[in-house]
C-alpha cells in the first residue's frame, strides 16, 4: 500500500497498478499513453523529424519483411507486454511463429523486434524505463534511434537480459533475421 498524504489527515489508500482494463479506458484526447509498470506515463505527439524517421523506417521493414511475408510490420501498435506493461512502439515486428499473438486490439506479449525513435521529450524513458521493461519482458530485439546523433542502438536479449549494445550509422543486421539488413542512407 501507498500511502497518501493530505493536508488534514494522514491515511493509507491502496494505490492501484494499471493493467490493459484500466488503460482501454483512458480518454481518447490525443494524448499518447503508455503504462510501465503499472503507472501511466504520457508523451506528446511526435513532431515531423520523428513521423519522417518513422516513415523511412517502416518502408525499409516492408520492403525486407512484410512484403517478402517473413512477418508483419505495425507503428504505434499497443503491446501488452506484461499484466502491469503496455507500451506503443513506433514500429513492431513480429515474426510468422508468434502471429498467435496479434490481436484486433493489441499485441499481446513482446514484439520480436520493437523500435522506439526518440525525441528530447521521450528520449531518457525510452532509453531507460522502457527498455528495461522490454528487457524484463524478454523482447528478442530493441532498436533506440536517435536522428539527432544519426545512429541506431541495438539491443539483443540473449534469454536473460539485453547483451552489450551496439550502434550504427549506415545500416544494421536483425539479430531476429540475420539475413535481412536495413541500410540507413534515408533516414539521416
């Protein structure tokens, strides 16, 4: 239990850890809401460096991916990660073998590989936070890319934790499918 202070009284109330029932009914205002950890975490929208990052990204992923069916590629997908974990990464992919997982709604379960772009208002959660709860969710692949520095992070989970990162300027081989390289020359 937390304990809530106010200004007349002290007194304990259970703080609640918000699941997928509780985030479904947040108010659709635009806002982009994410829960980690339980407690929702709000982002303002992206502006147009990110949304072009996004697009070339996504281009590059169907073109070596979704078109060629070695699994589906969705941005801004909710992924219920764990009970208390639902996050929106800007690009998702998931292979043929855990297609069980996409719902109308949601993914359910980790992405194989999750993309978070990041801005200055973002930049430290997704760095931090959040790839600490992909880590904790077992998540195969996560990709940090910051258009500012031009690079890509990569981190690949070796079954218990993300392994030693690594960054790229020009392109980069999926750990998921290490036949399938993303060049970046239209991203920078």
């Amino acid at each position: 239990m937390a304990e809530v202070r106010t200004h007349q009284t002290q007194r304990s109330m259970p703080t609640k850890k918000f699941a997928y029932d509780d985030y479904v009914l947040l108010p659709d205002d635009g806002q982009r809401y994410e829960v980690l950890d339980g407690e929702v975490v709000v982002s303002p929208a992206a502006g147009s460096p990110h949304q072009g990052l996004q697009a070339e990204l996504l281009f590059e992923l169907m073109l070596k991916i979704g078109r060629k069916r070695r699994g589906k590629v969705f941005t801004d997908l909710d992924c219920e990660l764990g009970k208390h974990d639902i996050v929106r990464p800007d690009l998702i992919v998931v292979l043929p073998k855990h297609y069980e997982r996409i719902l109308p709604s949601r993914l359910l379960g980790t992405p194989d590989l999750a993309i978070e772009i990041l801005s200055k208002g973002t930049a430290a959660r997704d760095r931090n936070q959040k790839r600490l709860r992909y880590q904790a969710a077992g998540t195969p692949e996560l990709w940090l890319v910051d258009g500012d520095a031009r690079t890509v992070t990569q981190y690949v989970h070796d079954g218990s934790q993300f392994g030693s990162p690594r960054t790229a300027t020009t392109s980069l081989r999926l750990a998921i499918l290490p036949d399938v390289e993303v060049p970046f020359a239209e991203l920078w």
